[in-house]
C-alpha cells in the first residue's frame, strides 16, 4: 500500500495576548510597550484566578436564583394552603350549619312525638286503670268466694225500706250469697229474693225492686270509673 506524501506546509505565527474577564479597561487600553513583561505563569495564573472568580460568581447567582425559585415555591404552597385552609373552614362550617339544622330538625320531631305518645298515653289512661281494676277484681274473686257478700250488702242499702226485693247474681256465687244470709239481709227491711242469673258475671249482682233497678255488675262498676276517668282527663 502505497502512503501519502506529505508536504511540509509553512506556519505562519502571529502574536497573541489572554485578556482575562476580570482585566480593568484602563489596562486594556494601555500601550503594551509600556507594560511590564509578563510571563507564561503570570498570564496562566491570572485566568485561573479570573476563572475562579467566575465560578464563585456563577455559584453565588446559582444560589441566589435557587433561592428565589424556592420562595415563589414557598410562596405559592403557602398561598394554596390558605386557600386550602379557608376552603376547608368553610366547607366545615357549612357541614356544622347542616348538622345544627338536623339537630334542631330532630329535636324539634322528637318533641312532637313525645306530645303525640304522651296524648296517646293520657287518652289510654282511663282503658289502662279499667284494664288493671278488672284484673284485680278477677284476682279478688278467684280467691275470695265471700267477694259477693260485700257487694250484695252495698246494693241492698240503696233499696232499703222496700218490702220485696229479687236479688239477680252469678250461679257460682249463689251458694256464698245463701251462706252468708243473716249478714248482708241486716243491710234492708225487706224480704229478698236471691236467682242465679249467668248472663251476670261473678262477683256482681242486680238488685230489683219497685223503685227499680240497682246494677252492682262488674262491668258496669269498671265502666263508671272508666268514664269518670275520662272526665278527669277532658278537663
């Protein structure tokens, strides 16, 4: 393989000078005969230093400009979480006003209701106390057989003076009626009568004489308390 052939080229050198960035103008201008020799290591030393400077320069505005950019950061997180803030305080203030709304919504529901059950209560008053009273008397009669006696002697007061009188009571309680004669006939003048009468309950009695009717029946007693109890109530 054949090589090239290389002419030696003529190099023509010109003068040349290193104006260090940091070199004053004053210097620039000078006359350079008038200036003091300087040597290699002046002139690379120099650079090094105006390069330095540089560098030192170039860092500082690096922090200055990273600073900055951090404050306007700062800044505007800040500025978002304000806004977030008052955002959040009155979307919280919002939900207080709609849960005092519901409250007093509630409060206002459960009053009514406690007047409602309270009416309904009181109107029940009288059918509870009946209710309780019939239980009672039942109670009274079941243990008791001379229950009767008692009711038979304060029926028979209210026809005292009359001459015949038919006493109407339960088939079950006619034994303790007839038993118990001498007591309750001391309570009128008349000659009695007593018939078992099953359509009246025990421990109630009908009372018959020519004034007219004297009805000692159970339910009739619990239905004069129940109505009086009613009256109570409507006033």
């Amino acid at each position: 393989m054949a090589g090239k052939v290389i002419k030696h080229a003529k190099i023509e050198r010109r003068p040349f000078s290193v104006i260090p960035p940091e070199v004053p103008e004053d210097l620039l201008d000078a006359d350079p005969l008038t200036q003091p020799d300087l040597s290699t290591e002046d002139v690379e030393e120099e650079a090094e230093r105006v390069l330095i400077a540089a560098r030192v320069e170039a860092q500082k505005i690096l922090e200055a400009a990273k600073k900055q950019a951090r404050a306007l950061e700062e800044g505007a997180r800040r500025a978002g979480r304000e806004e977030g803030l008052r955002a959040g305080r009155e979307e919280a203030r919002a939900e207080v006003e709609r849960a005092l709304q519901l409250l007093t919504a509630l409060a206002e529901r459960v009053e009514q209701e406690r007047f409602q059950f309270l009416e309904r209560i009181r109107l029940l008053l009288p059918d509870l106390a009946v209710a309780i009273a019939k239980r009672v008397i039942q109670h009274e009669i079941s243990v008791d057989r001379t229950f009767i006696v008692k009711v038979v002697e304060d029926a028979l007061r209210q026809v005292s003076g009359h001459e015949r009188i038919v006493l109407y009571v339960n088939p079950e309680d006619l034994a303790a009626v007839e038993a118990f004669r001498p007591e309750w006939t001391a309570a009128c003048s008349g000659v009695v009568t007593v018939l078992a009468d099953p359509s009246i309950e025990p421990g109630g009695c009908l009372v018959e004489s020519p004034e007219g009717l004297v009805d000692a029946r159970v339910a009739t007693k619990l239905e004069e308390i129940h109505e009086r109890l009613r009256e109570v109530i409507r006033n």
